[in-house]
C-alpha cells in the first residue's frame, strides 16, 4: 500500500509537470484569493496533528466453525464372535477339569497298589511270587500287583500328558477371550444405522451421536479416542480417567482405574438410557471430543450396513474466520494483532489473530501462479456477532503496526521531490508558502494518514492538500 501510495504520488506529479527542488519555489507568491495555488490545481489546506496510527493489512477470509474432524465407528470384535470365544474357553476349562479328574483317579490307582503290594509282598509272599513266575505256574498276590502298578503308571503318564495339553488349550482360548472382550464391540456382521444426526445438528455431552441396531453410540468429552472396551479387570488409562470423569455425576470415581463405582456409574447411566444395565461399554458405545460438536456431514444413511471407518464429519461449536495467507506476509502477522471483520451482511465485529501457520501449503492445481500460503485463524470477540453462517466469505483487516501520539498528515499532502524524499507544503500566517522535507514512517491506510517527522514539523501547522473538489 505504501509502495502505490508513493508511485501514484510520482505519477500525479510528473503527469502534472511539476519538479520540485528542496527551494520554495511560491516564496515570494501570495496564494489566490480561493485557496487554490498558481500551477492551477484546486488546493485546501489541512493540519498537522497529533494522533495514534495503526497499519492494516486487508484479506480475504471464511468465517465458520473451528476444529474439523471425523467421527469414526471403530472396529472391534462382533457379539457372536465374542460369544464363542467365551464358549471355547469354558468348553476348554470343562475338558481340562475332567481330565484332571482322570489324572487323580490314575495317581489314586496307582497309590492304592502301591500299598495293596506293601502287604502282599511281605516276607514269603515275594519269593512264592517268584517261584510261581519261575516254575510257569499262576502268578501270585505280588506279582499281579506289581502288573498292576505299571499299568497305572502309565495311566498316569497318559492323564498327565493330556492334563498338560488341555492347560495349554485353555490358556490360549483365555487369551483369545481376553483379547476379544478388549475389543468387543456393539455391532455384528450384520448391522444397519437405526439412527443418523442431520447436517447442522447440535450434539453435547451424554446424548447419542448414531445408533447401530438400536443401540446408541454417545459422546462423551475428551481427547483420549476410545480404541478399547471398558470393562471391568481392564488396566488403568487415560481413557479410563475420562471415562470417569465424563460418569461422575453418575457416581464415578475420580483416577484412570476402572473401579466398582465405575462399573455401577456406568450401569446407572445406561438405566437412565432405558439400555441393559451391563456395567460395559464396548467400542461404539461411545465417542470422545473435546467438547459440544456441530455435525457438517454423515456418511452412511438409515438402514445401510455398520463398518468401521467414518460415520460423521463435525466441528466444534467456535467460530472461527480462516485465512488463507500468502506466505511472504508471516512476519508481519502475529497471534493476537487485532482485526476488523467485515461479514457478509456488511456489518462489522472485532476479533483478534488467535494462530499463526508455520507450515505453508502450495497451491492444489500445479499449474497455478498462485503463491503457497498459511493458516491464520482469527477468533471474534463477539463470537454471536458472527451469526451461524458456515464456509462465508468475509473479508478481514488485521492492524501489523501501531504507533502512539505522533505528528500526522493526510498521505495526499506529500510532494515528492526531484532529489528523492517528500516534503509537504507549509502555509505560514502570512499567507506565503514553503516546503518543508520530512520523513515518512508508519502509513494508516484505513484514516488516509502518514507518520511525518522532521525538524520544521510542529502540530498545529497549516500545510496543503489537494481540495476534494
């Protein structure tokens, strides 16, 4: 701005055929009776004052909501599947308690021939025994008790190998059980939406986003996303921690670990929700933000099959003007410089730079002359000044630079001279005219004002400008 207010003054000057040198060329030359000077031009005079300056730089914005996201229906494990994970693991614990009770019965066995051939292989018994093996004749008390012992024995062995390998069973069904009520989720295979928002719908915490099969996903305020069923015996978490914070009017404790009060705060809200009361919420049963969310799409409709991925596209409920900066500005705008929003109804509010970009973007189209550019969002002090618009285009002037109780002149007063620099013309009591060189600082652009100082410069002096005649 500066650099066009300068080359339009040049302009104006040469076109006009004026050079002026650092002498007064009107000494001596008394001004014409109606003010106007004798090169022609319709002149007017104004004063240098004192004032405040502010330099503004003018953009293009949108003014709509803040903080984009997606709502996400995770995946997880389905009921059924869940449902024969707890079913092969009790299968595996049933056949793993009869075996041991085969394996007791085979040790019984064996214990009971053992003393069964402590009394009959007594003294003489262990040598008739012999004998009878020897002679070929039938086997004694001792004998088959010793046959008796080693087919026992190998009961044992055998229950005991098996003992074993159902331990190992079950083991791994506890694991695949354990796994599948961390990720245990609302939904099967084949499940519709019963329920969808609509696009510029409201939602806050503790009402319902969706609903799968007639069961609602909620929302719930946090950070933390929810990517594991909470239940009891699950480990301490962050999730967990909001979890109880978001149930603590229904009695939940404060800490990330999932306690008994947790398991009945959640059972007394899904009461109050008229839903089972089962002290669980598995995946899709809940949905974490950080706040009230504006709904801007919904990706599924009513009755379409439930799948992991996105189910709505939101926002929070802040406005937010969005600039779309060129790049080679980031140094003149920082985080909290204020603003002027114009919106579309020609209204204005106040705001102020609330973020500066660091990463620039080029543009989409590659073949675009287009320089790259960075986020500047801009917050309004009145946020409901703003209205309700969404993607509207408004335009935005942001104040870089402010200078204080310093000595102004309108921008058209400026001569420039023919050695370089400007001047303005002073009109003294007398009626008689003189230039006086100064030098420019801060340009406001929005008052049609120029910062001036230099050593004839005073407030209160009559300088001239062209008449707006």
């Amino acid at each position: 701005m500066r650099r066009r207010v300068v080359v339009g003054a040049g302009v104006l000057l040469v076109v006009a055929g004026i050079a002026v040198a650092l002498t007064d060329p009107f000494a001596g030359s008394p001004p014409a009776a109606n003010g106007a000077s004798d090169n022609g031009t319709a002149t007017s005079t104004a004063t240098i004052a004192r004032q405040d300056l502010s330099q503004q730089t003018q953009v293009s914005a949108t003014l709509g909501y803040a903080d984009s996201s997606t709502v996400s229906l995770p995946g997880g494990t389905a009921p059924a599947t869940l449902e024969q994970a707890q079913q092969s693991a009790a299968a595996a614990e049933q056949t793993l308690a009869a075996d041991r009770r085969a394996l007791a019965q085979a040790q019984a066995a064996v214990e009971a021939d053992l003393r069964k051939i402590s009394v009959d292989c007594r003294g003489g018994n262990a040598a008739e025994a012999g004998s009878s093996q020897q002679s070929g004749g039938s086997a004694g008390p001792c004998a088959a008790d010793a046959q008796a012992v080693t087919t026992d024995r190998q009961s044992v062995t055998s229950a005991n190998i098996k003992v074993q390998a159902d331990e190992r069973a079950l083991t791994a069904a506890a694991a695949t059980l354990s796994q599948s009520e961390a990720s245990a989720a609302t939904y099967g295979q084949n499940a519709v939406y019963t329920m969808l928002p609509k696009v510029g719908q409201v939602v806050r915490r503790g009402h319902p986003l969706y609903a799968i099969g007639g069961q609602p996903a909620f929302l719930f305020y946090g950070r933390v996303p929810a990517s594991r069923a909470f239940m009891p015996g699950m480990s301490p978490g962050a999730d967990v921690a909001e979890l109880n914070r978001n149930l603590r009017g229904y009695g939940a404790p404060s800490g990330d670990a999932f306690t008994s009060a947790t398991t009945i705060a959640i059972e007394r809200f899904q009461s109050q929700h008229h839903l089972a009361a089962t002290g669980r919420l598995p995946l899709g049963s809940v949905a974490f933000e950080p706040g009230a969310i504006r709904v801007t799409s919904v990706t599924p409709t009513m009755g379409s099959a439930a799948q992991p991925g996105a189910v709505l596209g939101v926002t929070s409920t802040r406005r937010v003007v969005t600039i779309a900066l060129d790049a080679s500005q980031q140094t003149s705008v920082k985080v909290g410089d204020p603003v002027v929003i114009t919106l579309p109804d020609s209204s204005t509010t106040p705001g102020h730079v609330s973020y500066v970009g660091t990463v620039a973007t080029a543009p989409s189209d590659q073949s675009s002359s287009d320089s790259p550019t960075i986020e500047v969002d801009v917050t309004a002090e009145h946020p409901a000044a703003t209205g309700r618009l969404d993607q509207a285009p408004v335009d935005v002037s942001i104040t870089t630079a402010t200078v204080r109780n310093v000595l102004a002149v309108p921008v058209n007063a400026l001569v420039a001279l023919a050695g370089g620099g400007y001047a303005v013309e002073e009109v003294k009591p007398t009626g008689a005219r003189q230039l006086v060189g100064v030098s420019v600082g801060l340009f406001d652009d929005s008052a049609g004002m120029v910062e001036v100082s230099g050593s004839g410069l005073a407030a209160g002096q009559r300088i001239v400008v062209p008449s707006e005649s």
